[in-house]
C-alpha cells in the first residue's frame, strides 16, 4: 500500500511540478499511457494531490452560484468593492460585456436611470446593431445631473449601438395629477409607455431613498417627501416603485405623480437585469430579488457576500 502512495506522488509529482506530460512519464516510468492517465486521477482521488485555486475569480464563481441557487437567479456576475466611483465603473463594463454577448439576439432594450447605468453606457463599445431599439423605463425631464437621465442613457446608448431610441416625453414626477394625466395623454408618451412595457431586456438601478438614489441626485424631494420615506421604512426604489424591507411596494404622497413602468410591469418583462454597488444598496436588492423577478444581477462582493448570509 505504501509502495502504491509513493508511486502515485511520484507520478504526481512529474506531472504537476515538474510538467511532464503522460507520454513523458509513462517513458520514464516505463507504464503505458493510460495507466499514467488513471493513476493520475487516483492520486485525486485518494487525497494524494490536492489542488487548491488561489484566486478572486473561483472565489466569486463560487459565491455566484449560491446566489443564482438562493434567489433563482440565471447569472451572476461579481466584482471586488474598490470604493464607489471605481466599483461602478467595473459593475458598468461587466454590464456592457453582458449585453454585448446578447446584442445580435435583443430587438428592444429597455433603460432605467442612475450613475451606474450611466457608467454601463459609458463602459459600452461602438458596435452596429441596426435591429436593436433603445427605450427609457421612466421620464426623463430635468434640468440637474442630466446625465443620469433616461433619455440622455437611452440616446448616448443608441449612438454607440448605431441603433433606434425613443424618447420619453415627461418627467419622472410630474408636478401635479393635472399634469401627470395630461402627460400620459399624449400620444407619444402612451407609445414610449406601451414599448417599455414589452421590451427583451430591461437594464435597471436599484436604490436606497433614505441614503442615495438617483431621486435624491435629481433633487426630485421636498423635506417632507423625505420625512415621509423615513416614516414608511421605504429601503429600495426601482424606476417608480417605492419598497419596504419586506419587498412591500408603498404608496407616498408623490408616487401618483410618477411617470414610468412599474414593479409590475417588470414582472412582465422576459429579462431583467439588475446592476447595483455599495453597501446602501444591500437591503435595496434584497427587497427586490425576493420578488422573484430579477433574472440577472450584477454586484459587488460586499452586497454578494451580505446577500449570502442573509436568511
């Protein structure tokens, strides 16, 4: 028995130190080929070689699939927290990338708001993709930050696909329910609407009111707007759905008021992508992925590693 270890570390050991190859050994040892081959399996097998993989990576495709088991998710992707601006941007390419795997096959993309959508535009390649239609989620009016607006994502993101966007003919609030109706009468809203609604592949934000969320950015709440989002628990928003920390969507003073698909309508849609970075984020997507509705999601190892341990 002793013999037979030392005959497979010895095997071993010209194979993954010394990176010989089966042909190699078997010369040398004068076995032929295939006995090589399942010695080298048995050395596995019985604990003679133990390979250990030293890496980020295989630890993030390790956590990515206790999260697409845990919350029935089809992806995962995960990068390394390395402060807010970078995260974003690293969360943007891994975004980019995903959508650029999938172009040839997406008719209609559906676009939300927010810096790290922003960041996913601003991480996406000149490419031409003539059958492809960008749409925005929500309105997209305006006069702060408007980089993070839907319509200026949704054309910046049609300019580098060389494809079709619609344009959203409202803000996110409306000022009053007069306007608001007014704004949904039109016919140009009501087609970007309808669109939105049935879109292959929504990419979209989530965030957290109480401590920073594009609303905030976009300087869309009075005080007491805010006060009110205190009072209610309200931990998430996704375009213009407010959540509690039970995932429970809240009507506020304002949400009448707001322009744009709805929890429900994502429910509706094939495919969701969601993108998000920063511990304030954590309750936020936790709210969301037990919906049940997010198909694919892209995150930093914090939130990952926060949504693991969560019961």
């Amino acid at each position: 028995m002793e013999d037979r270890k030392r005959i497979l570390a010895e095997i071993a050991f010209m194979f993954y130190e010394e990176g010989l190859t089966q042909v190699e050994i078997s010369k040398r040892m004068m076995l032929s080929r295939p006995t090589v081959a399942a010695m080298l399996k048995e050395a596995k097998k019985t604990g003679v070689v133990k390979i250990i993989i030293q890496s980020d990576e295989y630890n993030f495709l390790q956590k990515q699939a206790m999260l697409c088991e845990k919350y029935g998710l089809e992806t995962v992707q995960i990068t390394s927290y390395k402060g807010e601006e970078l995260t974003k941007q690293s969360i943007g390419t891994l975004c980019a990338n995903f959508i650029e795997d999938r172009i040839s096959h997406i008719q209609c993309l559906g676009i939300g708001w927010g810096t790290t959508l922003f960041e996913f535009v601003n991480a996406t390649r000149y490419l031409n993709a003539p059958q492809l239609k960008i749409i925005p989620l929500i309105g997209g009016g305006g006069y702060s930050n408007v980089n993070f607006h839907s319509n200026v994502l949704a054309f910046s993101l049609a300019k580098k696909y060389d494809c079709q966007a619609n344009f959203f003919y409202a803000p996110a609030i409306a000022e009053n329910i007069t306007m608001k109706n007014t704004f949904e009468e039109s016919g140009l809203v009501k087609e970007v609407m309808e669109e939105g609604k049935t879109v292959d592949v929504a990419v979209i934000g989530v965030g957290n009111p109480q401590k920073s969320a594009t609303y905030r950015k976009l300087q869309y709440f009075s005080e007491e707007e805010s006060d009110e989002i205190r009072k209610k628990r309200i931990v998430g928003d996704v375009l213009t759905s407010f959540y509690d920390d039970n995932g429970i969507v809240q009507k506020l003073h304002f949400t009448d008021r707001m322009i744009g698909q709805s929890l429900d309508d994502l429910k509706k849609i094939k495919e969701v992508v969601v993108v998000a970075s920063g511990l304030d984020k954590y309750e936020s997507l936790k709210g969301i992925l037990n919906l049940g509705l997010v198909n694919h999601l892209i995150v930093d190892d914090l939130n990952a590693n926060q949504l693991l341990l969560d019961e």
